[in-house]
C-alpha cells in the first residue's frame, strides 16, 4: 500500500471516529437542528445568530435545545422559569465558565448632526478609569482613544462568526492569517500599559489610604504571598482589568446610545421623560442618584429599553460543573449552556405586551416603579455581570442628564425605520448615530 493510500486512509478513519464521536455526544443531549459534519449549526442562517432565530426554535424543540457550534454542542434555554430554574435554582451546576480560546489567547498576550458615540464611549470609560486606576483620561488623549478602539475591534471579532470559527478550531486559527493576529498585537501593547500603571501604583502604593481597584488587589496580593494557590498575582491583576474595561466600557455606551435613538424615535416619551426630569430637578443642577426614586417614569423607560433588547448575552455562555438532571434531561458535566435572555424578555407568560415599547410594564396602578423577576439585562446567578450597580447608576445619570439638556431627533434613512432596526444597526459599530440634538431652553 501506497503512502498516500495509507495516509487517505488514516484521515477516513480519524473522520468516522470524530462522526462516530459527535453522534454519540447528540444522542446525550436535549434535541434541537441537525447538525453539519464538523461544521454544526455555524453557517445555517435558520439557528444562527440565535437573537434572531430562538424564537423558532423554540416552538419546534421547546425551552430546552442543543445547538452546535462547529463539533460542539451548546445547551440553549429559553422563557423565563427555565432561564431562572437553571440560574437560580440550580446556580451550581450551572455556574461553570466554558473555555472561550479566542479571549484566553488575547488575554495571554501579552441642531446639527453629531458623533456622539464615541464621546459616550469615553465618558462611561472614565467612570472606569476612576474606579481602576484611581485618575481620569482627557478627552483627547490617545493612550485612552486607542485602548477603546483595540477593545472595540476585540468585542466586534469575537461576536463575529470569524470569532466563533476561532472558538471552534483554536489549534488551526493561530496558523492562518486574519483580524486574530493583529488583536493579538493590540493586547500586547496594552498589556504593556496596564503593566506599567501597576507598577507605578506598586511604587507608590499607601495601604492607609488605597485609591482603586489596582491598589485594593496589590495588598490583597501582599497578604496572600503564602498562599501556594496564587490567585493574586500581577498576571491576573492585568487579566482583570482588560476584562473590566471589555465588559464596562462598550455595553453601558451602546445602552445609551439605544436609549436616545427610542427617544427620537418616540417623541411623545421623550417629551414625558424631560417633563419629569423639569419637575423633580429643574434646570439649576444636574440629576442625582438620590433623584431615581423620584421620577419612576425615566426609569422606567430605562429598563424598557434594555428589556426591549431582542439580543442576548449569548457570546458568553456558562459550562455545568457536573452531570446535571434538568428538566427531563441529563446534561453532561462539561456541557457549554447558553440562556437566551432575549425569550425572558419577550415571554408573554411574564409581560402583558412583550412586542410593545411600553415603560408601562415598570410601573404599577399608581404610577410608580416597580421591579419584575423577568428582567434580567445583567443575567442572573452566580455568574451575573459584577458590575451591575455601577452600569445601572451611569445609566441612569448619563442619561437623565443628556434628556435634561437635549431633545434629539432621527435623520435621514432612519426616521423610517422601527425600534428593533435602529437597534440592530448601531449594535458595536463605528461612526454616528442617525441623531441631531437641541438645546432645551428650560
């Protein structure tokens, strides 16, 4: 036999082992579409991206369905009492973190229109430079500028379908060209700043007096040195902050950026929203947090527009910790889980009108805010986004105060379109919202 024969032959059979291989592995989970050799669900337009196709799914294979992503299934829940049983109930099993190998192998190297996204993007980021570095970045300083855009092209790589493909074949992609090496590049010469800032803090470093987060994890490290584990080391320190400003400085900015294309798209709340923020602050000083009890309606609205997100977190799944029996089914230990938050949002068994807008839905029979269990923005459980609290109360401040000053108005194409296409078209892309703003004369 001919080396190439027997070379044929030995790639035959290592592809029947691995079909013989994921078979097996479906026959153990929920059902759901039939997958593609090798390939999975990745290039069936009628599963992914599952925002737009859950919905569907859902009425064919029910709450619980497997999707796979390339040779890996992935575990989707849908409606609001599964979401929060697998979340809540069973926090646990459920609360494992998948490998995501694209993000592990960044994280190892080392009256007129206007462009109001980007000035939103650094505001919110200079909340978290405060909070991390204990200082704040001019508006013109490019070391900040060029941390925003290596992390803007990360977020928008990794929930590309390149993003999944690299999750998928993480052994291959390191060898083929693409986007992937120069993130790699960025994240190294970011590495390279926050290193330098840690070591300026380490220097410098008061423990009666920390001024940050950098300062809190360094004495938390020091008291930590016998420990063989070593959890708080610099490494993870600098892990740490990039995954902060990942999760921090882009998600608050597209909320508010959404926030004020529903505010032109809808006049009407607009106008209710600047009438209670006129009544309850005036126009001599700016909103306070200590004002969201007193103008239930602006929040409300708030929440109806993260509600009204037909998106989901589903780029960053979770991982069951161990063999787990849910629902009528056995999932495996090591099983990549995704919870559709869009299908909590939109279950009509939980919202009297789910396809509406309506700030309604937050408030009660006498006006005033309430909270609903189905409202999970920030997900739930063990693995529910850390920095919630301080996301809600930039939120809030951001945009009360921008309604305060502002009324904004859609231009061009955009003045026809419905909310859920304004959202989808400024979802983590560059250049200016379709807005032009007017002072108010208060």
């Amino acid at each position: 036999m001919g080396v190439e024969a027997l070379l044929l032959l030995c790639l035959l059979f290592t592809l029947l082992l691995f079909s013989f291989k994921m078979y097996k592995k479906k026959a153990q989970l929920p059902p759901g579409p039939t997958p593609w050799f090798l390939l999975g669900n990745l290039l069936q337009k009628n599963v992914l991206p599952l925002s737009r196709n859950y919905a569907k799914l859902f009425d064919k294979w029910g709450p619980i369905f497997t999707v796979w992503l390339g040779p890996k299934p992935m575990v989707v829940l849908c409606g609001y009492e599964v979401v929060k049983d697998a979340l809540l109930d069973h926090a646990e099993e459920f609360g494992g973190r998948p490998a995501l190998p694209f993000s592990d192998a960044v994280n190892h190297y080392k009256g007129k229109a206007f462009d109001l996204r980007k000035y939103m993007r650094i505001a919110v980021s200079n909340v978290l430079c405060s909070v991390v570095f204990g200082s704040r970045f001019d508006y013109t300083d490019q070391v900040l500028w060029e941390m925003l855009r290596i992390i803007e092209d990360f977020v928008s790589y990794f929930a590309s379908y390149m993003g999944q493909i690299y999750n998928v074949f993480p052994k291959i992609m390191p060898y083929l060209p693409g986007q992937h090496k120069k993130i790699f590049g960025d994240f190294e010469k970011m590495y390279a700043y926050i290193n330098e800032r840690v070591e300026s803090h380490r220097e410098t470093l008061d423990y009666q007096d920390p001024r940050d987060y950098i300062d809190c994890f360094l004495m938390k490290s020091e008291k930590e040195q016998t420990n063989h584990e070593a959890i708080y080391t610099q490494e993870e320190l600098i892990i740490c902050v990039q995954g902060l400003f990942i999760a921090g400085s882009l998600s608050t900015s597209e909320v508010l950026g959404r926030a004020l294309l529903v505010m032109a798209r809808l006049p009407h709340i607009q106008e209710k929203v600047q009438r209670e923020i006129d009544e309850v602050v005036g126009a001599n000083r700016i909103p306070g947090m200590e004002d969201r009890v007193r103008m239930p309606y602006t929040n409300a609205v708030l929440h109806e527009i993260q509600r009204y997100e037909k998106g989901s977190l589903e780029s960053f799944p979770r991982e069951t910790t161990c063999p787990t029996k849910f629902r009528g089914y056995l999932i495996p230990q090591g099983t990549t889980v995704c919870s559709e938050i869009g299908s909590v949002h939109f279950d009509p068994l939980q919202w009297e009108n789910p396809e509406e807008f309506d700030p309604g839905h937050f408030l009660d029979e006498k006006g005033q805010f309430r909270n609903r269990v189905a409202f999970m923005p920030f997900s739930a459980g063990k693995r529910a986004c850390p920095g919630e609290a301080l996301a809600r109360m930039e939120l809030f401040l951001f945009f009360s105060v921008l309604l305060q000053n502002f009324t904004f108005q859609l231009i061009g194409d955009a003045k026809d379109k419905d909310i859920f296409t304004l959202y989808e078209d400024s979802g983590l892309k560059t250049g200016d919202l379709p807005l032009k703003f007017t002072r108010r004369s208060i």
